[in-house]
C-alpha cells in the first residue's frame, strides 16, 4: 500500500467516523444556518442590505470554528483515553496522516457550512456579491480554519476525554460572542471590544468584513500577521505538548 | 470511478458558485469603497475615521455628509446610495477656525489650502466682506475659506489702524458710539472690534480712546446685539477692557504676567482670548517659522507668504525673554479655565495667511496648552465665542469642512501641516501648487534706447498719492534715458515718489534673483540722498539702501546683500526714490549682475 494511498484512507474513515455521529454532524451544520437565519435575515433591521451580508461573515466564521476545534479537541481526547492513539502510533501509518485526516474532515465540514450560509444569504438574504468576493470569502474562510484546529488539537492533547467538550464550548462561545460573531463588535462596550483583539475570531472575522469593505478600518497586514503568529505559537505549543506525551509512553 | 466523484463534486462546487447572486447595477449595496480622490459630488459617506467633533472624540466611524452637510454620525457603515470614501481608519477633524486675520486677495484662498475653512477678519475692508456673505452661507463648490469680519475697528483719531494709508472713520467721544456702532452693524459687520490702550499702560504707541468710550462703544455693541472684542496690548488695558464688558481679547500680552483677577474676571464671566502667539513670536524669539516651516517649505506656500514669514518687524528693542512671559500668561489663561482661540493675525510680518494658524496651535501646544484644547481652540471654541452656528463642529447640521489627517493629531499636532485631504462645503479641495518666480539671469534690463521696454516686467511712476499721501512723480524716456520728475512730500507715513520697475508680470511670484550678485545702473539728478527700495513678493514693506547722486552721470553698483531681509528667490518689485522735495532725475542703463 502506498503512503497516499493510507492518507486518503485515514482521511475518508474519519470523516465516515464523524459523519455517523449525528450528535456531531447536527449541531455542527444546524447551528450557524439557524442562528443566521434568525439574527442575520430575520431580525434584520428594516431597510438595511447591509446587515445580513455583515452578519454572513461574521457567522460563517462561526460556523467553521465549531468543527475544526471539537473534531480534533473531542476525538483525540477520547482516542489517548481508549489508547487508539498508542495503537494507531504502533501501525505503520505515520501520525502526520492521523492529524491531517482530522484537518481534511475539518475543511469537509467549513465546506458544508459554507454551502449553507451562502445559499441561505442568497436565497433568503438577498445578499448579492461579486464572484470574486464570494470566493475570496469561502477561501478564507477554509484557510481561516487552520488556527482553530490548532487549538483543538492543543486541548485535545492536554485535556481527558470527559473533560474536552465542556472546556471547547467554554472556549468556543465566549470567543465567538467577544469577536463580535454574534452581534457587531462595535455594540460591544468599550473595554470587551479592546479585548476582541485577543481572539483568532475577530481577525479572521475582519479580514472576510474586510473583502466586503465593511470592516474597522485597521490594516489588512495587521490581521494577517497576528493570525500567522497565534497559529506559529499554536503549532510550537503542540509539537511541544506532543514531544512530552509521546515521550512519557516511550 | 472514484475520479468520476471527485469531478463531480468539483463540478457541483463550481457551479454552486456561478449561481451565487450577483450585484446588479441597481443594486444599492457598494462594497467596494473609492478613494478619497472622488471629487465629483458633496454627498457621500466617509470611513472608517476616527473623528474629532470639535469638542471631543467619538465613538462613531462613519460620517455621512448630504449636500455639504454633515447629515448623521454611523458607528458603522450606514446603509446608503451615497458613493462610499475609504477613510483608511484615518483622523478626521473639523475645517480650522482661524480667529484673527486681516484678509483680503487671496488670503481666503491661502487659508483654505492649509484647511483653514473660516476665517475671522478683525479689521479689513467692509465691501469685501460684504462680498464674501452669499459664500458663506450655502455650500456651494468654493476654493476658500468662509469669512466673518468686523469691518472697520473702532479707533481714535491717529489711533492703532489708521496708519495703514486707508481713510477710515474714528470716534471722539462716548456719546458717538451708538451711532458709530449702528454704522458698522449698516455696513455689514459681524462683531465690533475696538483698539484700547489704558492711561495707566506703561507704554503708549499711538493714541487711543478713553475708557468711557471704550465702555460706551461696549454697551452699543450689547444693544445692538453684536459682540465687542477689544485689541489690548498690556495688562492694564485687557483688565478695564474685561470689566468694562468685552466679550473677548484679541490678543493676548507680554508687557507684564497676567493678574489673578483678569483670570477670574474672564472665567467666571466666560470672556474668551486669541493669544496670537505668531505675531508675537516675530516680535520676539523669532525662531519658530525657521523651524517649521523655511528649512523644507510646503509646495503650497507661495513666494508672497514666504517673504511674509520672513518678513520682521522693526523693533528689534524688545528682549526675546519676553516670549517665555508671553508662553507663561497662555498657559495661566488655559489653566483657568478661559476659553482660548488659535489666531495667527495673518498677513502680519511672521505670519502667512493659513499656515500660521497651524503654527499657532504647535506655539499653544508649546506654551502648555493640552493637546485636546489645541484642537478645539480652532474648532469649536471659535465657534462657541463668536456663536457661528454652521462651522467648527462634525455634528448633523454643521457644514462638511472636514480635514482629514494621517497621523493621530493627540500624538503628531504637526501632521495637521500635510492633511491627507481637505474638504470644504463637503467638496474635495485640491489646491493647485504656487506658479513658481521665474529665475533673472544677469545682464541688461533696460537701455531706455527704444522706450520704456525692459527685458522683463516693465517700468511704472510710483508715489505715495496712491496711498492719500502728498508726494507725485511722473517719468518718461528722454533721449535714451529715463526721466523722473516728481516732489517727495510729508504725509503719508512712508513717504516716496520714484519709479518703480515690477519684476516680472505677476507681482505675486516675482522673480528668482538666487543668480544675481549687484544691481548695476547709472543715474544723475538733482543732488541728494536717493534710496533703492526692494520689495519680497507679497510684502508691502521694502527693504531700502540709500545712495548719494549728484548732477553728474556716475555709475551705482549696489550688491544684493545690503538687502538683508530681502527674499531673494521672490522679488517682486525694485523702486528707485528721488530726494525730499521736488526732484527730477534721469535713470539709465539698469543691468544684473
């Protein structure tokens, strides 16, 4: 068997995996359709086209976030505590496949939602975009779910099984909320949207406000750059928590 | 068959996006934002900026301006069909106020090239005021500034503002105030600006008018329901002027430190003061020009307002100390809680018309003066002070005068000197660069072998009638050479009569004598001492040299360096004098060298 061919299999068992866990695969794709569909096209403000495109961003966003961390902070937790993880080390298949099959479900799923939102804006929205913004939006927004994972992948080497899902949503929610995904940042009081800076979200979140000229206003270098630095630390902090789990076992 | 799948699902993804909606061209949403260029409508919405109200900073990003005015404040983009300006998150504050000029030409013109988008006149001509009323007042495309003014001062017979060769009216007594007062509010007068020096002032330059006027003239401007701002000089002088009932000071004062009761009088009496540092600053330490704005001089400052900078004033007596005095009373003045307005006193020696106003706020910010209260003092203070009711504020209703600046004005105030873009009348100003002095190679000017022709510029009588002096002059060529007759009499305070050669055919760039080391001609006469007077574009006060001439043809060489204080690379205009008395003299050969 050759090394491609044991990627693709990982990656396609993986995804079955996690596609036979509805428990999983619901609130994943339900929840950021739901949610904008009320508060982006619903509760717009009358008269505004702007919001449900604002709202578009900043919910997709949202939508990839959740996956790419509960894939990798769920499944690895619970593979470390039932030794999977020991198991699939011991098989010849490199852990790099293991990881990357995670990332290839991740980025299955930021699709679907993708997929969702943009024909729900579409459809009941009546956001209307230029092909080049449309696609510019869905790209960043699949790459836009590499730091996520990141962190899932860092809780997931560091937390118990029992312990990960409620530390992801403790995570996951209140970062969405202080991004200004939920609501506009700037109905935020002052102080929280001064800490909205701390967070992966808000960037990623201004860089896709930024395609559609409707983010703050700071430079577009600035967001990147603090997206490639988060995720650098990330992965140092991995490799790390990596490095000391791996050599306990050995 | 895997294959099959997999283009499958790419082919479903690319078609998923074809049909993604696009904006049609009725579609109301523009996402893509044009640059501040766009100069083609007064209506738009401008962001993300950081904006200055004039009073204070604010959390909103967006402004929306309709037909000039500011319509609303949007803490996010507005839903709008106005053409969207990318702000590029830059600062953007109020058009400057600047509460003490003399305008005329085109000082309002200057003005609004530096973003100085109102301008308060304390003494100019009434019809040119008169004539700037229908600008002021709507928000047509223009390319300057708005103007308010006092028309004529109030003075006394030879007192301070007649002395400018212009025949204005003044007042004797209490008694004629209110007519007086009635005259200017006739003639078009926004506010009444009077000149007082006390009898108890240490120092008295020309004569002023009693403190029973002073007080009467106040009164009739109360009744009349204009506002009375007072010249002082001295301490004296501002303290009877504040009791008396001034609404403000003009200027501020170096004679002596401010008194604890003048700051108490005018805090608690909100009494308001343009300290006019700039003017004062030329009077004394005379540094700062040199240090902003000479050593790399903006492309905007013409030649005219360049010689004005460097322009000084002639007594030279009063030691520079005084200007840390000067400094100190500004700083006590902010401390108490006065209300201070940035006034430049522009055309006067040390001042152009704008660029000083910034100058202004940089001295104010030195002097001690917060930040904050910097930019307000040529904001909304002015506005407050003088109760205009559409300038000096970014507030719905107010007019679009916008400035907008690349650097935090709380952290860089001299970022105000290169504005990323200026508006005025919610228009996009673009100021067209200065036309540059044409440079004079040395060699002949003139010969008088074939006329009155010079090589540039041309030739002109010139005497002070044209000032209401007494002196005359009149020229003509005679076999091969100039003549002049004419009589220099008393009269005007500057008396003269001569001829005039104009350098170039626009007084105001002249011409670039950088290449230039004498002036060179010959001359003969009736016996005496003559003077060569040279003017720095834009300036009314020459420099002179005296030279003696007698009944003989002699040849005068006169290098360019005896001229000190002349701008060289403007020089508008040389003037050849005859003696006191009736003369006449004959001019010939005038060549550069």
């Amino acid at each position: 068997m050759n090394t491609l061919a044991i990627y693709q299999k990982e990656a396609w068992y993986d995804l079955i995996s996690v596609w036979r866990t509805p428990g999983f695969v619901l609130p994943a794709l339900a929840f950021p359709l739901v949610f904008y569909l009320f508060f982006g096209v619903l509760f717009s403000p009358s008269g505004s086209t702007s919001h449900a495109v604002y709202m578009l961003v900043t919910y997709s966003c949202f939508g990839i976030m959740g996956p790419a961390m509960f894939n990798f902070a769920m499944s690895i937790a619970s593979d470390r505590a039932q030794g999977w993880l020991t198991l699939k080390r011991l098989s010849p298949m490199p852990v790099s496949a293991y990881l990357l099959a995670k990332m290839a479900t991740s980025l299955v799923f930021a699709l679907f939602i993708i997929l969702l939102l943009f024909s729900a804006a579409a459809i009941f929205g009546e956001v209307r975009l230029y092909h080049s913004q449309w696609l510019g939006l869905a790209l960043l927004l699949l790459l836009g779910t590499v730091p996520f994972a990141l962190i899932g992948l860092l809780l997931g080497l560091t937390l118990s099984d029992k312990a990960a899902p409620g530390v992801v949503n403790l995570l996951y929610l209140p970062m969405a909320f202080l991004s200004g995904l939920w609501l506009p940042v700037t109905m935020l009081p002052q102080f929280l949207q001064q800490l909205a800076w701390l967070w992966p979200s808000y960037h990623l979140s201004q860089l896709g406000l930024k395609l559609l000229a409707l983010d703050q206003g700071q430079p577009l270098l600035l967001h990147l750059t603090i997206l490639l630095v988060t995720s650098t630390v990330l992965t140092l902090l991995c490799l790390l928590v990596f490095r000391r789990y791996t050599g306990a076992k050995s | 068959m895997k294959s099959l799948v997999f283009t499958a699902i790419a082919g479903v993804l690319v078609l998923f996006f074809l049909l993604l909606p696009q904006p049609d061209a009725t579609s109301q949403l523009k996402p893509v934002a044009t640059a501040v260029s766009d100069a083609t409508s007064n209506s738009f919405v401008l962001g993300p900026v950081k904006v200055f109200d004039g009073q204070q900073w604010r959390k909103e990003r967006y402004v929306e301006v309709r037909d000039g005015r500011v319509q609303q404040l949007h803490p996010d983009k507005p839903d709008s069909t106005l053409p969207l300006i990318d702000g590029h998150n830059q600062w953007l504050m109020p058009g400057l106020i600047d509460a003490h000029v003399h305008a005329w030409g085109d000082a309002l013109q200057q003005a609004l090239n530096f973003g100085v988008t109102t301008a308060l006149d304390m003494f100019g001509d009434q019809q040119f005021l008169v004539a700037q009323k229908a600008a002021r007042a709507g928000t047509e495309r223009t390319d300057q500034a708005d103007m308010y003014g006092a028309g004529v001062l109030v003075t006394a017979p030879k007192g301070h503002g007649t002395q400018y060769g212009i025949e204005i009216p003044v007042i004797e007594r209490p008694e004629q105030a209110s007519d007086f007062v009635a005259a200017r509010l006739a003639e078009g007068s926004d506010y009444i600006k009077i000149v007082y020096t006390s009898a108890k002032a240490l120092r008295h330059f020309r004569p002023s008018i009693d403190l029973a006027t002073l007080q009467a003239v106040i009164d009739a401007a109360k009744a009349q329901g204009l506002l009375a701002v007072v010249h002082i000089a001295d301490l004296p002088s501002a303290e009877e002027a504040i009791a008396a009932g001034a609404d403000g000071l003009v200027h501020s004062f170096f004679s002596e430190p401010v008194s604890d009761e003048l700051l108490q009088l005018m805090a608690s009496g909100q009494r308001f003061v343009i300290p006019t540092m700039t003017v004062m600053e030329g009077m004394l330490a005379n540094q700062i020009n040199e240090e902003l704005l000479l050593q790399d001089p903006p492309a905007l400052l013409t030649a005219a307002a360049i010689s004005s900078l460097q322009q000084r004033f002639g007594n030279a007596q009063i030691p520079p100390e005084r200007y840390q005095l000067l400094a100190g009373n500004t700083k006590k003045m902010a401390e108490a809680g006065i209300l201070l307005l940035a006034g430049s006193d522009a055309p006067n020696p040390n001042t152009a018309h704008g660029v000083s106003l910034l100058v202004e706020m940089v001295l104010l910010q030195r002097a001690g003066v917060p930040n904050l209260q910097v930019l307000q003092s040529a904001t909304s203070a002015p506005a407050k002070a003088f109760g205009l009711q559409e300038v000096g504020y970014l507030r719905p209703g107010y007019k679009a005068d916008m400035l907008l600046l690349s650097q935090d004005p709380m952290a860089e105030l001299t970022t105000l000197l290169t504005p990323a873009a200026i508006w005025k009348n919610g228009w996009l100003h673009q100021p067209e660069l200065p036309a540059e002095s044409t440079a004079v190679t040395a060699g002949l000017i003139a010969d008088f072998n074939t006329g009155l022709t010079a090589r540039s510029g041309g030739f002109a009588a010139s005497s002070d009638s044209m000032m209401q002096g007494k002196s005359s002059a009149e020229i003509r060529v005679q076999q091969g050479a100039l003549q002049v007759t004419g009589t220099t009499r008393p009269g005007f305070a500057y008396p003269w009569a001569g001829v005039a050669w104009q350098t170039a055919d626009s007084m105001e760039t002249g011409s670039n004598f950088s290449d230039i080391s004498h002036i060179k001609f010959t001359i003969r006469g009736t016996p005496g001492q003559y003077r060569l007077d040279a003017f720095s574009a834009g300036s009314f006060m020459p420099v002179s040299h005296r030279f003696a001439v007698t009944a003989d043809w002699q040849t005068i060489e006169l290098p360019l360096s005896a001229f000190s204080g002349l701008n060289t690379e403007a020089v508008s205009m040389l003037l050849w004098n005859g003696p006191e008395g009736e003369f006449q003299f004959e001019l010939d050969d005038i060549e550069l060298r």
